[in-house]
C-alpha cells in the first residue's frame, strides 16, 4: 500500500464524523461537503509525519473550517426569503448506528427542531455544543480544536446547552408512534378532507415553511390547527398528480412529496401526545435536489 492509499484510508474511516459536524454547523449538505472536500485538501498537503492523532486533526481542521463558512453565510441567511430550515438530509441510523441510545442522540442532534435552535447561536457555541453533546468529544480536545482554554470552553458549552434546553421541544416521542402518525398525516393530508386532519392537529400546532423565495411557501410561521389545517388541504389540492413516499430524513420519518418523479417538498413533523406540535415544510428547490432518488415507501397518492 502507497503513502497517499493510506492516507486516503484515514480519511475516509473519518468521513461520516467530518461530514456529521460539518452539516450541524451549517444545516446544508453542499456546504457539508465542500467543507470537508477542503479538509481533505489541507489533509493530503499535510506532514502526517506530524500528525499523532489524525482523527482529532481532521475534526478540527473541519470545525474551524465549518465556523468560516458559517459566518460567511449567515450573512446571507439574513436577507433570505421567508423562514430559513436546514437541507433535509437522508438518515438511515437505523441501519448504522443500532444502539439505542447512541441513535437517539445522534436523531435529536440532527432533527430539524434542534438544528434550528442552533441557528440562533453563535459559530463558537455551536461548534462547542455540537463536539460535546452530539459526538461526546472530551472537553480538551475541543479546547485544542478550538483554540480556546478548556475553561472557556466549558462556559461556551453550559451557554449553548442552556439555550438549547430552553428553545428545543421538551416532549420525547416513541420512534414507532411517531412514525405511525406521520403515515396518519400524510393520508389524511393527501385525501383533502380537512377532519382527519385536524384531529391530528394540536390545537397549538405551528407551520414553518422554507420555500426560499424559489417556490410557494407561508413567509410567516402559521399557528392554530384551523389555519394550518386548511393550508395543508389547499395545498394537497394544487398538486393532484402528487405521490408521496414515508422517507427517514434527518433522523425521523417524514414526507417526501414528488411530482412526475420529481422532489416537491418534504415536510416532517414534531410529534407529542399522539398529535402534531409541529410541521416543518421545506420546498426549496436548492435543497430538494439530493432527494430524487431517495428510496421510501409509497404512503399516499393524489
């Protein structure tokens, strides 16, 4: 094996840990990847003669490199069009990751309820918050990766956890009953009556659109059952020729909706006490484009 198969191997062992904390600091996959596309550029100019701990120098290569980008484009999130919501991105955890507990924190680090909080934080907080709650790297290690003392680190994370804590859904729902009622929502949804629909309604519900300015999307957030209800009935009706397939993305069922076997939108779902506390709807073209060819089971027809 050459010098450069085996630093190709390093880097690809650590590839999913890299990609993982690249899309929680910055909630788009194209922006994930170009990230780490960048540490694999420095990785392969580097002298791994070195390097005694490759794992802990790509991660903070990709932090810091993530925390650039980040405060790049939160200059432009400020001028975007409407509700901002992360890239939908295709999970399997169940497949990669089978623990129990393992899964369920690395579902709720990803989920589009956290990953929104975290748009609220700044780049060093989430940078701290994402090493330590959803990857568990020890305090020192994301002193070194951040250049910071661990001291300081160690406040950056009880801000951000607090933060988090105090925004974030405070409900935990069982995978199966989530699941289940995200296929009761996608028929009652696809069949355009609007009484199944609100019976799954809390009556609290919130609607949180991303259309980007690019396609059709509330530019507000919607409350109450009533108006999301008959939003979701008119909307089911505009797109007749629809199908729409159960998918995992962003480590939980949700909806793909597809139109002549294209991506539509894909919307998931906040779930507690057996109703919907929560629908997030991403229709975004430049977000939906990574979908096409996702598997899912069909769901409901239009």
């Amino acid at each position: 094996m050459t010098f450069c198969d085996t630093a190709t191997d390093v880097f690809e062992e650590h590839r999913p840990v890299l990609l993982g904390v690249a899309y929680r600091m910055l909630g788009r996959v194209t922006d994930a990847e170009d990230v780490v596309q960048e540490t694999w550029l420095r990785w392969s100019g580097a002298d791994h003669g070195q390097v005694r701990d490759p794992r802990g120098y790509l991660v903070r290569v990709t932090t810091r490199l993530a925390i650039d980008r980040l405060r790049q484009v939160q200059a432009r999130r400020e001028a975007y069009v409407g509700p901002w919501l992360p890239e939908p991105l295709p999970t399997d955890l169940g497949a990669t990751v089978p623990d129990t507990a393992e899964r369920a924190v690395l579902a709720d680090s990803v989920s589009f309820a956290v990953l929104v909080v975290l748009e609220s934080l700044s780049p060093l907080e989430r940078a701290v918050f994402v090493l330590r709650e959803a990857f568990g790297f020890p305090y020192g290690e994301i002193a070194t990766a951040l250049d910071r003392s661990e001291a300081a680190v160690r406040q950056l994370a009880g801000r951000a956890r607090r933060h988090v804590e105090e925004r974030k859904p405070r409900y935990t729902v069982d995978p199966a009953q989530r699941r289940e009622l995200t296929e009761r929502f996608i028929a009652a949804a696809s069949s355009g009556d609007l009484a199944p629909l609100l019976a799954l309604l809390a009556p609290d519900v919130r609607l949180i659109g991303d259309g980007g300015g690019k396609a059709q999307a509330p530019l507000r957030v919607l409350a109450t059952a009533d108006h999301i209800g008959r939003f979701l009935a008119g909307a089911a009706s505009r797109l007749p020729a629809a199908e729409v397939v159960l998918v995992e993305i962003n480590g939980g069922p949700a909806g793909l909706v597809l139109v002549d076997g294209r991506p539509e939108m894909v919307f998931s779902l906040d779930v507690a006490d057996g109703v919907v506390r929560c629908v997030y709807v991403v229709r975004n073209p430049d977000k939906l484009s990574a979908l096409a060819d996702l598997p899912g089971s069909p769901a409901a027809g239009g």
